[in-house]
C-alpha cells in the first residue's frame, strides 16, 4: 500500500481484545489488496477511533477513501470479499467507500460508491 494511511494495526494501548485487533488487520489487507493503486488511506472513526469501542454494543466503522469510482466488477468483489469478512466474525462492520476528490468540497450528505452496514 505504500505511504498510503491505513488502519494502524497496533491498538494495545485502546486494550482492544486480539479478535478485535486480528479483524482490523483483516480488514486492513483485504480492502488494501482490493483496491491497490486506487487506495488513498483507509480510517477507523467512531467508538473505536474514540477510545470507547465496546464489542458487546459497538460495531467497527472505517471508511475506505479511494482516487477513482469504481467499476461494477469492483463493486461486485467488494461485496463479495465483505460477504467473507463477516461471515467469519461476530464483530458489526459499518463502513462506506468514498472518493477523496469529494471530500476536498464536503456536501452533506457524503455521496460514496458503497455503503455496509451490519
């Protein structure tokens, strides 16, 4: 991924439980590997960026903030890889897919090119 921002992948110092930990760094290679060249950064917000993730309650939110719209047959793996990514965790996703051109002039609400919540 280069000099792109990521997904730090040590939150120790969050005291996040390994399960947590080993989906972020999941969820890290998968959208990296998916989007290469296209990727800008990918960033956790909400109560995990905060300090307050609680897995009982909490979900994961991150954004994925590629240069370029994506084709059909991407959205169609990014759909599919995700399908993977949770079906083999207990841990709640939300995060959406925004092109970073759009966030230098913001409009509410954020057009993106993908949306998952679950």
């Amino acid at each position: 991924m280069g000099s792109s921002p990521a997904i730090p992948t040590n939150f120790t110092s969050m005291n996040i439980s390994d399960h947590t930990q080993h989906i972020l760094e999941e969820i890290q290679q998968i959208y990296s590997d998916l989007y290469s060249d296209n990727l800008i950064g990918i960033y956790v917000h909400g109560s995990l960026a905060m300090g307050c993730y609680n897995p009982e309650s909490s979900d994961i939110d991150f954004l994925i903030i590629i240069k370029n719209p994506l084709t059909l047959p991407e959205k169609q793996r990014l759909t599919a890889s995700t399908l993977h990514l949770i079906a083999n965790t207990t841990e709640k996703l939300e995060f959406s897919v925004i092109i970073g051109e759009q966030l230098e002039h913001f409009t509410y609400p954020t057009p993106f090119e993908f949306h998952y919540s679950g």
